[in-house]
C-alpha cells in the first residue's frame, strides 16, 4: 500500500513537466542559477543492504545502476575545486548505502585532509558497523567536522518497517547509538510520510530520544530533519519565474543554487556532474563531466523540484 500521506493525491498530469523552458500552461519555466558551489555530493553506488518502498533513487541489494566511485575519482574533483578556488565549503556523501563502497573511509579521510566538512548519509546497520573501527580512527582525525546522518523514517518501530523492512529497527537504532556513544557528530533524517504535520514528527522523535537517552536535541531542524515525501507519480505545480514572487522566495535557496551531485553510472568511463541528489537517473540533468561544465543554470522541470525543494522546502545539506 502506499504511504498514508499518498493516498488521497491525484495523477501527475501527463502535459507537465515536457519542455525545460515551458510549463504546460504556457508559462516561463523557472531556472535556478548556481551561485556558489556549497556543498559537493558524491553518490558512492546505489548499492544498499535495503529495498525502501518509497527510495527516491530505488536503491536495493542488487541495483548497482550507479557504480562504486573510487577514492581516486573523488580526488579528482577535490583537485578541480583547489585549482579553481570554488570556496566549497562542504562534501556530502550519499547512495545507497555509503558503507558498502570500499573506499568511503579513504574518501572521508581524503575530504577531511583537504580541511572540507563532512556529511555523509547511512542508515546506521551492519555495512557501517563492519568498518566500525576504520570510521573510528576517521573520526579521530576529523577535528569535529565530520557529521554522519542516520535515517530513521519515523519515530515508531511500525511506520519506520513498514517503509524499510521488517527487523530493520533494531539495528539501526543499535547503529545510532554505538555513534552517539561513541563522540560522532549524529543528526537525524526523518519523513512526512505518516500524515502528520512537523511539530507531530518532532514530539515524536523527542520522546524517542528521550526513551533510548540520546543526547540528539528533536526541535533543531539540522539534528533532525524531516523530509518532505517525494512521489514523481502525484500531481503537483509547474514552478513559473512569476512563482517567487508569489511564494515570496529566492531561486537562491534551492539547492541547485549552491550544490551539484557526482555519479558513476555503470560501464561509464568516467563520473558525471548532475543537478542535485533527487534526480539521479534523467538524462535532462546531467550537466558535464566536470564541475566548471556543471556550472550552468537547472531548469526547474521535474516534480522533485517543484515538491521537495520549492514547495517543500527540502534541502539534502545542512
């Protein structure tokens, strides 16, 4: 079944999101400029010891769409953003699960090396776990800068299984602690896809906290962040440049304003720079091999866009 706050959605209208300069209404699509290359994603391979229902990038024990990078690889756009002086601040790593790549701990020592914070995105189990001591001695080097942000869907065992799997809370919750415990930097990433409005999700995962005595502060919205669900198949608004004036927002406070994502699809010779974390797999966003190729304006044409960034008010960094 799908998630309760799904069912009462209605089907993406098949006009929409066809013409990266056009809505289906005839308007000027909105367009995102990059400002300032914040934040680097990389996707480590969309491996996962998982099969979630709802993933946005489908990520399971055999989806291996998107390969392993190597540490190598990851060093080469660190070298691009020293030579071009880009001023990024931040390097996030994603999949999958970032723990089933070999090298993570190498790249993680590399980011910090070179004076980058550090994100990196897990759902706290067994691949984790296995290079416990290796992330240990990350840590140890980090100097406070390195943060790991555990993925617990909601705040209950049922709903967090019901997304993730059965006898998936457990070891997670496990994971969580061994990092609290342990001096990481731990940050939360749940979902709204219970139904239930943010103050809700927050009580909820408070009480959580409280419960397991986990010092990880629920009303901050960087130690727990909740994300809006994400569902390509609903209908939602074609963002126009009229839009943020009627929001009253900035096309500066995308994400695709300060970030960019570095895959490496499978049998591909080589990497490729793509507009954001959500949108891994349509060609329209894949920007160039390299990040000065990747420096362009994004044209808000998918409905991740519109619902998760603009509407939601999503942000996959910090």
């Amino acid at each position: 079944m799908p998630p309760p706050s799904a069912l009462a959605e209605k089907t993406l209208d098949p006009r929409k999101f066809r013409d990266p300069r056009i809505t289906a209404k005839g308007d000027r699509r909105a367009h995102v400029a990059l400002r300032r290359l914040r934040t680097l994603w990389f996707n480590t391979g969309t491996l996962c010891n998982l099969t979630c229902r709802n993933c946005y990038i489908e990520s399971s024990p055999t989806n291996d769409r998107l390969a392993y990078l190597t540490a190598a690889e990851v060093n080469g756009y660190l070298d691009e953003i020293e030579r071009d002086r880009l001023g990024t601040e931040e390097i996030g790593f994603t999949g999958g699960e970032p723990f089933m790549n070999p090298e993570l701990c190498a790249m993680l020592d590399d980011c910090l090396a070179r004076g980058f914070r550090v994100l990196v995105l897990t759902n706290a189990m067994k691949p984790m776990m296995k290079v416990k001591d290796a992330l240990l001695a990350v840590q140890a080097r980090a100097g406070g800068r390195l943060t790991v942000r555990v993925s617990i869907d909601h705040y209950s065992r049922d709903l967090h299984e019901l997304e993730r799997g059965r006898r998936s809370w457990a070891p997670a919750l496990a994971g969580l602690r061994w990092l609290v415990d342990n001096g990481f930097s731990v940050h939360i990433a749940g979902r709204t896809f219970s139904g239930q409005n943010e103050t809700e999700i927050r009580q909820g995962f408070a009480r959580l906290f409280a419960s397991e005595n986990l010092a990880i502060e629920a009303a901050d919205s960087q130690s727990l962040v909740v994300f809006p669900e994400m569902d390509a198949r609903a209908d939602v608004p074609e963002i126009t440049e009229a839009c943020w004036g009627i929001l009253n927002l900035s096309p500066d406070a995308m994400m695709c304003a300060s970030s960019r994502m570095v895959v490496k699809r499978k049998a591909a010779g080589r990497p490729a720079v793509l507009a954001c974390t959500l949108l891994p797999y349509d060609p329209q966003f894949e920007l160039g091999a390299t990040l000065a190729e990747a420096s362009g304006a994004v044209p808000l044409n998918h409905p991740h866009c519109a619902k998760f960034c603009v509407l939601g008010g999503g942000s996959c960094s910090k």
